[in-house]
C-alpha cells in the first residue's frame, strides 16, 4: 500500500513523534523512506543582506542536522534532502519527483505553540498536496501514550 514514505521536518521538538510514526509504517510496509528540510527563502530573503549568506548557512546545517537525527532513528536507508524556497510548494512539489505515497510531518513546527489545530505549513500540505498527509501531533509533556494515541 506504501511504497514511499516522506518524513517532512523542521527540526523541532513537534516533529519527533511525527518521525516516529513514519518509520513505523515505513517498516510496516517495507517502504522507502525519504526525509526532507526546507530553509524558508522567505526567512533569508526577510533578512539584511550583509548575513544572507551566514543565516543560509546555518539553516542548512540545522537542515542536515535535523536530517541526521531521522537517518540514526531509522532501521532502513533514509534518502535526504533540503531545499529551499515556500515550504507547502518545496514539499509538495518533493512528494511529485519521488511519486510519494505518504506524506508523515507534525501538527506544529518552530513557530507553532499558538491556537490552531495545525501549523500553517502542515495545513498549506494538506489543503495542497493531492498525496495523503499523516500530522501526527505531538503529545504534552504530561500525556501519556494510548491506544488512541500510540507513542
């Protein structure tokens, strides 16, 4: 059923039991997994050109390291990547090139502890994307796992 399983992440803590759950299902159906990082352009294009070139830097290393922490999660090779430019459009256009059958990122990301029920980023893919999109929402540091809320 899932050949293909993309891993959206931002790096933050929302993210973590996202990842968790991707791998899982990869494993459930022997499916590749890819895991991907998009630096915001908006974010580097926002700022003084004379640290344009410093603030990419450092987001792509915080790219490559958000990756690493997947990859050492992983039971199987994980395929990485960071792009650049408008998030829902780097994911959305990642999920077409590898004809993914899944989409895995959480509710919430760096900017995220705010009233919505998702992050805009999550709620761009799933208005955007016509691949399925798994949000897996990261529990407070007082929830336990359930059986309706696996960890």
């Amino acid at each position: 059923m899932f050949d293909t399983v993309v891993i959206a992440t931002d790096g933050s803590e929302s993210v973590e039991r996202a990842v968790t759950v991707a791998l899982d299902l990869a494993a459930k159906f022997d499916a590749e997994v890819h895991a991907l990082y998009v630096i915001d352009g908006s974010d580097v294009e926002g700022s003084p050109e004379q640290v344009r070139a410093e603030l990419r830097d450092a987001l792509e290393d915080a790219g490559e390291e958000a990756l690493e922490t997947i990859v050492d999660h992983a039971d199987r090779e994980v395929n990485t990547a960071v792009r650049e430019g408008k998030p829902v459009s780097e994911i959305c256009r990642y999920v077409e090139d590898f004809d993914a059958d899944v989409i895995a990122m959480g509710t919430r990301g760096r900017h995220g502890e705010h009233s919505f029920l998702l992050g805009s980023v999550a709620e761009g893919v799933v208005r955007r994307c016509p691949t399925p999109v798994l949000t897996v929402r990261q529990l407070d540091a007082d929830e336990e796992p359930t059986a309706e809320t696996p960890a």
